[in-house]
C-alpha cells in the first residue's frame, strides 16, 4: 500500500483517514447508587505534624470513581509528594484554608482541628482524623455538635476483625523507628557509650530493654533482636508475653512487671525502650527516677509512651528540633508522635486505610445504609446529629451520650 506525505504526516493511500484516529478514553460513569464527595486535604498545622492523609495515587484511585479533591498547597511537602504530582491525579491545588473548608462536603486530615480551623467548618461536613484522647478538650466536642459535624476518630475506627488498623500501623512504625533512634543516639557523636545496637563475632550484645508488651513493644522487640541485641520485655499482662513468645522466635527474655524486676533489668540496659500504654488513660509509670540513676553512663532512654505522659519518671517532652536531653547520664528521646519522623512512611500507611473508606463513604445512599453494613464507619464515629457518640468521651467531659446503632436503627 503507498504512503502520500502531506506536510509532515504520512497518508495510507486508499483509506479511509477516519479509520486511523486513535481511541479516545471513555470517562467512567457512575452508578447510579454513588454519589460524588468532594474531598478537603488542608495543610496541617499541629506542630511537627509532616503526614498527609492521602497519597497522589490515593487521590488518583478517588477521582476516577467520580470524586473531586481539593488540597491545599503544599499539604504533601513535608512527606515529599509535590502539588505536580497531585494535580496530575486530578487534585486541584487550593491556596488557602479557607477554600478546602468552604468547598469540600468531607474534610480528611491527621492532627485534630484547631480554634482556627474549627471555625472554618461548615454546617454538616464530614471529618476524618485523629482525636488525640490525652489532649481533646469539650469546647473541641461542642464545637463539632454544635455544627452537626459527623466526626470519625483514627483512634475508633475497626477493622471487622476488631483491630484498629490506623493506630496498629502507627505502633509498628513507632516501635520500629524507636530502635533505630536508640541506635544512633548510643553513637559516640551523640554523647552515647559508642556502642553499636545489636552484637557482632567476639563482642558481647547491647542489652535492650523495653517496657510494654503491646504492639510498640513487639516491634521494638523484633527489630532489636534482628540486629542481634539481647532483649528483655517487660509487662504486667502474662498473656502478653506469652503471644510476643510465640511470635518471635530466638533468644528473648521476659517478665512481669514487678519493681524489682524492672530495676534489675534497667539498670543492666544500654537502651531502655518505654512503651506501656493504658487504653483510653495516662499512661503508667513504670520506671522511676532511682532506677534510672541506676543506669551505665551514655545509655538511652526512649520514651514512645510520652504521647500519653510517659512511662519513665524522668521523661519530659521534647521536640524533633531539640530531641533529646541528659539526665543523670543517660540520653532521653522523648519525642512525641514517632512516626511524623518517617512522614512519607507513616503517609502511605495511613492513605492505605483511609482511601477506601472514603470510597466507601461515596457508594452508601445513606448515613443508615453504611452503619448497617460497615463496622469501620459504625466504630469510627463519634459525634453524629448533635449527639456524642463514644461513651468514653461523653463520660470525660460530662455531656450527653448516644448509642450509634440506637441513632441508626432510630434511622435519624
């Protein structure tokens, strides 16, 4: 068959031109069920806070199911995802706050509202974030009712198999990344006793003890024993230990909770991590200041459990810009929200979950038809038509209390 240019382009002589366009993309349509949300991603504010609840290829997956995204400049920047890349999945870049509140009918984000950004809700908006149990304060609750805010808390929301899929995948980072800050801090250029975490051919291992057997102190624990350290896990709950025991296999050593047995193992430690949590509560204080007087010079001290307070007596907050600070020798790192130090980690993490709840969210008819099938939205939730939802909080700041499954079978 002849070829005919014609300016640049080549001609099959003979055919009918129409035949050669290239297929255009079909736009998906819609079911009928779904409905269209528009999503508000704004900039956190809350101090060290560098996650993003929704990665690009999160916001790609939502915009092609017919949902609009509206994300402010630069919310990804601390986890290195740029505005280019947003954009290029279909988001639309908002300048200021202001236009992600107005606009969006669910607003998606990882610290808890602020005064400021309280008072940038609309009337009836959806929020997904979390709550922070040790800081939430009544006029943060009446605030949301007051609006008739449905607000889902990343503290609440289960898994059908009764796990809390946001903050088990923040422990995991948590109790990973505590390790690996242990390790540096023990380096010779960090004031520690130039000791390398874990143990080589001739040289006896670091000792690692770590304090709560829960999800921070599992993979803590397992971390700390891949690099070859010698661990000892501490908890009052036997059941604990035994599940840890099962699950990881090699040379660990545990113990009940008991004062003399966490002195002894303390002040044995080149690196204590503390990690005991109360469900709902201010975390306990395990270690005290005498045993850790009692610890070698240039040992470290990680306390993840400062979110709550803190296991360790001697722990006081501090920050990524000033992470640590000496007491009677030893190196405190008593950082809160660990996994901010890994933004890009923690970002996919939480985008993994949340994404196809949004989702979720968008196919329901209702508020009724998605608590009747979702066990994730029907725990999520704790506020909901002016009403508190969560027991827990309710009976903190002393306000009025309904049972969600009441208010949905109620079909309110």
């Amino acid at each position: 068959m002849d070829l005919l240019q014609q300016g640049g382009d080549f001609f099959m002589v003979g055919v009918d031109p129409t035949l050669l366009k290239v297929p255009e993309e079909k736009l998906l349509k819609l079911e009928k069920n779904k409905k269209q949300l528009i999503i508000g991603v704004p900039k956190e504010v809350h101090l060290q806070e560098n996650r993003v609840p929704l990665t690009p290829g999160a916001v790609g997956v939502l915009v092609a199911n017919g949902h609009q995204v509206i994300i402010e400049h630069n919310a990804g920047a601390a986890a290195l995802f740029t505005d280019n890349e947003y954009t290029n999945n279909g988001a639309i870049i908002a300048y200021v706050p202001e236009e992600v509140y107005k606009k969006a009918n669910v607003i998606v984000k990882i610290a808890p509202l602020d005064e400021n950004e309280l008072a940038l809700l609309q009337e009836e908006q959806i929020v997904i974030s979390a709550v922070h149990l040790g800081a939430v304060r009544p006029d943060y609750l009446k605030m949301l009712l007051e609006k008739n805010i449905s607000a889902f808390g990343f503290e609440f929301i289960q898994a059908p198999d009764g796990s809390i899929p946001i903050m088990q995948v923040m422990s995991e980072i948590a109790g990973i990344t505590s390790i690996t800050i242990a390790s540096e801090l023990l380096s010779w250029q960090n004031n520690g006793k130039g000791m390398l975490l874990g143990g080589i051919t001739g040289v006896p291992p670091t000792n690692v003890t770590i304090i709560g057997a829960g999800t921070v102190g599992y993979h803590a624990c397992r971390t700390a024993m891949a690099l070859g350290a010698l661990v000892k896990v501490i908890d009052k709950e036997v059941y604990k230990l035994k599940k840890l025991e099962q699950h990881l296999s090699g040379p660990i050593y545990t113990s009940i909770s008991q004062q003399d047995y966490v002195a002894a193992a303390v002040a044995n430690a080149d690196v204590v991590i503390g990690a005991a949590y109360e469900k709902g509560a201010k975390a306990p204080c395990v270690v005290t200041e005498e045993m850790v007087a009692q610890m070698p010079e240039g040992s470290v001290i990680v306390d993840v459990a400062i979110d709550q307070g803190g296991c360790i007596e001697t722990s006081r907050l501090t920050t990524f810009e000033s992470p640590t600070f000496i007491k009677h020798g030893v190196i405190h790192f008593c950082v809160p929200n660990i996994p901010a130090r890994v933004p890009r980690t923690a970002s996919i993490a939480i985008s993994n979950v949340l994404c196809p709840m949004v989702l979720k969210l968008g196919e329901s008819s209702s508020f009724n038809d998605l608590f009747a099938k979702e066990v994730t939205f029907r725990t999520g939730i704790y506020t909901y038509h002016k009403h508190v939802t969560k027991r827990l909080l309710a009976s903190i700041f002393n306000l009025d209390y309904m049972d969600i499954e009441l208010l949905y079978a109620a079909n309110l």
